[in-house]
C-alpha cells in the first residue's frame, strides 16, 4: 500500500507542473492576454493534433525523426562506445584520440554541416553523420572515464585469480563501466534527437524539424506547438524508458529516486 501510494505520488510530481503550464496557458488564451492568434490555446492544440494524426501526416512526420534518430544514434554511439573503452583501456589508443575526440566534443555539430554536404552531398547521409557524430563524442568520453574511474583493485584482482582479457573485460570492466556508460546513453540520445530536429529543419523535406519549419513558414501556430509539444515529450518518454531499462539491467546500482 505505501509503495503505491509512493509511486502515486511520484508520477504527480512528475506531471503536476506540465499541466500547470498548459493550464495556465489554456486560461489566459482565453481571457486574451495572450493572443489567441500567437498562442492558441491547448484545446486547439489537441484538435489539431487528432486532425494531423487521422491525415496521416504526424505520423508520418515522427517516422522520419525516429528513423534518423535510430540511424545516427545507433552507428555513433555504438562507435563512441567501442572507441570510449579502448581509450580507458590502451594508452596508445587514449592519446591517439582523445585530443580529436575532446575537439570534436567542443565542435557545434551544425557548423560541420556544410562540410558534411561537400562530402556527401545534400540527403539523408549528411544528416544521420552529424546525429551519429553528436553522440559519439558524448558516447565516447563518458566511456573514457567510466573506465578511469574503475577501481584497478578489481581488475588486480580478477589477473591474480587467473581471469583472462576476455573474463576481466566481460566481469569486471564491463560490470563496473555500466552505470557511468548509461548515464552517458542516455545524454547521447538527448544530443541526437536535438541534431535531428535541427538537422531536418535546415536540409530535410519531412521529420519533425521540418513540420516546424514549414508551419512558421506558413503561419500555422497549432502545427508548431504541436510539433514542439510533440518533441518534448519524445525526449522525456526516451528519458525514463532508459532509466527504468537501466534499472532492469544495472540492479546493483543506487539509483535513489531518479525512477
């Protein structure tokens, strides 16, 4: 029964200032202080929201996000992971590439865009590089120091019983890095899905970024909040999908509050 009521409570403190805002945003669109033409209310917002997803044409829109998302985020953060370990791991590999990494990090990712394109060409590809390079460089770093802040105890100790580099890396470092390389999943899909909103509202003829686009282009407000709203709480359902999958896999870690 507490821990009913507990959850109860957690998941009224998640959404209780959301609604709050869209309340207060609903009551004063209809008094006028805010104009209604600017600002419309939420209720518009849902009407046009349930009129583009009987059309077809969010879904269709968060397919194409989702799509890029998935791409980019998949070949970037499944390099950065792979070169974040080998950092941690090989001092050779470590100061090969932190430097560039630790650059690229620093780097606004839509600045390479037209370096991209010179590449590539204007599509898809150009797109899903810089989505994919947004979260390497968090994926990898976050990687790199989950490994530096593995204590050496459990690997001394792990050789001195006789484990090989397979069984030290798949029962020690492996284990150990996990928690800090979810926190940093989970920051590379935040980057990623930002990069991809930015990405399509510049190059591309469909996703969410582009729906943005064309609805300021056209002075249609409830098909950019809806969009806007949309994203939102994409990256939020993204947020909490990892943190309860992390607490699924990583049960050993105090996760306190945070799910």
């Amino acid at each position: 029964m507490t821990e009913a009521r507990n959850r109860g409570r957690d998941a009224a403190l998640r959404v209780w200032l959301p609604v709050l805002f869209l309340a207060t945003w609903q009551i004063l669109a209809q008094l006028q202080i805010l104009n209604p033409l600017l600002f419309p209310p939420p209720t518009k917002l849902l009407v046009a929201a349930g009129r583009m997803l009987s059309t077809g044409e969010l879904t269709g829109h968060i397919r194409a996000s989702l799509m890029r998302l998935v791409a980019g985020l998949a070949i970037g953060s499944g390099a950065g992971l792979f070169c974040g370990l080998a950092m941690g791991a090989s001092r050779t590999a470590r100061r090969s590439f932190e430097f560039v990494i630790s650059g690229l990090y620093s780097t606004p990712k839509l600045a390479l865009l037209p370096v991209v394109m010179l590449l590539v060409g204007v599509g898809e590809k150009a797109g899903i590089i810089l989505i994919a390079t947004s979260s390497f460089s968090m994926m990898a770093i976050h990687c790199l120091d989950a490994v530096r802040n593995l204590n050496r105890a459990y690997v001394d100790l792990a050789i001195n019983y006789g484990a090989g580099r397979r069984a030290v890396f798949f029962k020690v470092y492996l284990p150990g890095c996990l928690p800090q390389i979810f926190t940093g999943f989970r920051l590379a899909v935040g980057r990623a899905l930002v990069m991809t909103i930015s990405v399509e509202m510049i190059i591309a003829s469909n996703g969410m970024g582009s729906l943005i686009w064309m609805a300021w282009q056209t002075f249609t407000p409830e098909k950019l909040y809806v969009a806007v709203l949309m994203i939102a709480g994409t990256g939020a359902l993204f947020h909490y999908a990892l943190l309860w999958f992390e607490k699924m896999l990583i049960p050993w870690k105090a996760t306190g509050d945070s799910v």
